[in-house]
C-alpha cells in the first residue's frame, strides 16, 4: 500500500510538472512581441514646391509605443504621411509628420523678451518611430499636397 501511494504521488509530481512546462511554453507561443521601427530620411527642397526624399537608414526594436495615434490635425498641406504596407501594398499603420522643413525657434532678443521665429530649412534629416508586426513589408512616405499628383518613395524594409 505504501509502495503504491509512493507511485502514484511520484507520477502525479511528473505530470503536473511536464502539463505546466507544456502550458507555459503554448503562452509564450501565443504572445506577440511588440516591436517598433525607426526610420530616418533625408529631404531636401528641389524646387519651389517640391521635395526630394531619401532613406537613411531604419531600425527595427524591441518595445512598444505608448500611446501611439494617428494624429489626424497634422493631416495638412505640407505634412508628411509614412505608411507602413504590407506585401500587397495595403496600410497597415499611418503616421502623420509635421513639415521637417519648418523649424520654429525661440530666442531671447535685444530687449529682453523671448521671441519666436519660423525658420524655413533647404534640408535636413528626420526621424520618427511607429508600431511594427512582421507583417509589414514596405515603408510609403510622401509629401501632404493640394495637387491630384503625389510624388512617394516606397523603402522595402
């Protein structure tokens, strides 16, 4: 009777062990990482009323964005808007950029008083982070315009 009751709690033991490993390792299985990606581009003024776009470089991270929104006031002309598509080009992600071009700076000036001044840049760098899943495949950033045409670039990430 006491080599039975010994068995029974011996392979009790071993079950609950390998059903719990079994359940933790569906639970990791089943969570989804969250990841963020860094872009950075390059713009620079090529006319009057139009930019050149380039990609510098991008970063993929562990993390996640608090409070990420697509933050519809800056939906404006002169903006930029980055899609993140997946690998038919459908959005996934939206992000809305107020104009890198346009810095506004503070300074004090000859009196005393702090002033505020609209600088426009020929170019300059920028870079922005977004939500990331493995499904996202391609990057389209473009310039917000009142035009029917839009000129893109599309980075394969």
């Amino acid at each position: 009777m006491k080599h039975i009751f010994l068995l029974l709690l011996a392979v009790f033991t071993i079950s609950t062990s390998v059903f719990a490993q079994n359940n933790s390792v569906n639970e990791q299985a089943n969570k989804v990482t969250d990841s963020m990606i860094f872009l950075t581009y390059h713009i620079k003024k090529s006319s009057d009323t139009s930019f050149e776009i380039n990609h510098v470089k991008t970063v993929l991270a562990k993390g996640r964005i608090k409070g990420f929104h697509e933050e519809k006031e800056l939906m404006k002309t002169g903006n930029l808007t980055c899609e993140l598509l997946d690998e038919e080009l459908q959005v996934i992600k939206t992000r809305y950029i107020k104009n890198p071009m346009e810095k506004i700076i503070e300074f004090v000036n000859d009196s005393g008083n702090l002033e505020k001044r609209l600088i426009s840049l020929d170019r300059t760098d920028f870079a922005f982070r977004m939500p990331y899943n493995k499904s996202v495949k391609y990057a389209r950033i473009y310039v917000i315009t009142n035009s029917d045409t839009t000129n893109y670039i599309i980075t394969k990430l």
